[in-house]
C-alpha cells in the first residue's frame, strides 16, 4: 500500500508495488497493467504521480507503450552472474557442450578483412597477409530469447580442422587431442557499450541503433600463444551482470 506519510516519494512506492506485481507474476509479461485514472483510485493519488512511476518503468524496462492500446509488462532481464562468467564462457575451444551453440554461418577470412586480428594475435606485418582464421558466428538464447551475438576467431594455422570440428559439433576435448600445449589456459577481457548496426539488429531480433553490451576476450595457451579471440555483444535490454567482491 503507499504510505503518504513515508519519506519515500509516493511515485516510487507506486514503482516498487508495480515492480513487486511484475516479479510475483501478477502482472504477467505482454499484459496491460492498469489505466493511470485506475491507479489514482486505486491508491488515492495524483495523476501526474502516477505518470511519473509508469514513465520511469518505462525507461527502465519494466514496461512498455502500446499507441492508443495502453501500457504493458516487457519482457524482464535474464541475469547473467558475472561470478560464473569468465573469458571463456562463449568460447569455441573450452566449450564442453557444442550443441548449445546456434551457428550462423563460419567463414574463412584473411587478416586483411579484420585488421584487429593482426593486433591481437601478434602477428608480424610483414607476412601478416598470408594468416588464414576461422571466423565462428554464433547465437547464445535462453528461454527461447536471444541474448547475445557472438564471433570466434581461431587461427587455422593451429587447428586447420576446426571449421569441420565446428560443424560436427565436437566438444573442446576432441578438438585438443594432440593439441594440449594449446589448451586456453588464460583470458583477458575488455567490456564497453556500443550500440546495434543493421546485421547486428537482425540476428538479435531488436532494432538498430539499440544499446549492446561488448565484450572483447582473448584466449591464450600455457605458453602465452593466443589461440581464440572472442566477442559477444550482448542485448543490453535483456541481461543484467552482476558483481560480486570480498575483501
């Protein structure tokens, strides 16, 4: 119930009780909650209070605006755990589980289509032409929704049959047999925002220019030698990360 008395501003009370009926599942995803006038009877508050809650719902997810229909429940945010997320979560090479993969398409590419390669492989500029890579687009879904988009680069130098392994969808320990000097070992991880461009938005279902959480991995084995460059651009709109520190 809101307090009028409390020194909670009344609009976030309404926001709390709304998003407390939104995680019991009273108000159900793709359901219309109440009108505003419904909520100024039902609580006894102003209008523009009520306003103010449903707007910043909005704006945060929780809700969404149908022209001339109404306000409705969105889809809520998976929650990604950052403790169980590591360099290796969307990787190729230390993936056990291959058929949780959906694949897009896997390519042959030069370092001359993707510069980047050059810098985060090492490679000397000289020769650099001559580097062939596997070029892995995935999808990573949970409950039927796509949360991420994600691109694998793997030298074929070091694992000239990776393309085929992919497509048979052998797990990481077939694909290092007589390969264990290059098992990933370590990872180094850059996160950024960054937003959808026009193939981006199709493979993850939402319009362009929408906000993307990046993530950049780089894989490398005992010796320091990378061997997968990783990077997964997740919805932001769908995910939530969440940290966790001890002193």
């Amino acid at each position: 119930m809101i307090n009028k008395y409390s020194n909670v501003p009344i609009y976030s009370q309404l926001k709390n009780i709304i998003i407390e009926k939104i995680e019991k599942g009273e108000y159900e995803r793709d359901s219309k909650i109440p009108s505003e006038q419904e909520f100024c009877e039902m609580y006894n508050i102003s209008r523009p209070t009520v306003r103010q809650a449903i707007s910043e719902l909005t704006n945060n997810g929780y809700l969404y605006k149908k022209k001339g229909k109404g306000t409705f429940v969105a889809a809520q945010k998976l929650k990604i755990d950052i403790r169980c997320y590591t360099g290796f979560t969307r990787s190729i090479l230390d993936n056990e589980n291959p058929g949780e993969q959906d694949i897009i398409k896997i390519n042959k590419i030069k370092v001359s289509e993707f510069e980047k390669l050059k810098e985060v492989f090492n490679l000397p500029s000289a020769t650099s032409h001559n580097y062939l890579f596997a070029e892995i687009m995935y999808l990573y879904s949970q409950k039927d929704d796509v949360l991420s988009l994600n691109a694998s680069y793997i030298p074929l130098s070091l694992f000239p049959n990776i393309i085929e392994d992919v497509y048979d969808r052998k797990p990481a320990h077939e694909i290092f047999k007589g390969k264990y000097p290059l098992l990933p070992v370590k990872s180094k991880s850059s996160l950024e925002i960054t937003y959808t461009d026009q193939s981006d938005a199709q493979f993850l279902q939402i319009q362009q220019g929408q906000v993307l959480v990046k993530i950049e991995n780089t894989l490398f084995s005992k010796s320091g030698q990378v061997v997968e460059y990783v990077i997964s651009k997740y919805r932001a709109d769908r995910c939530r990360f969440t940290f966790e520190n001890f002193k």
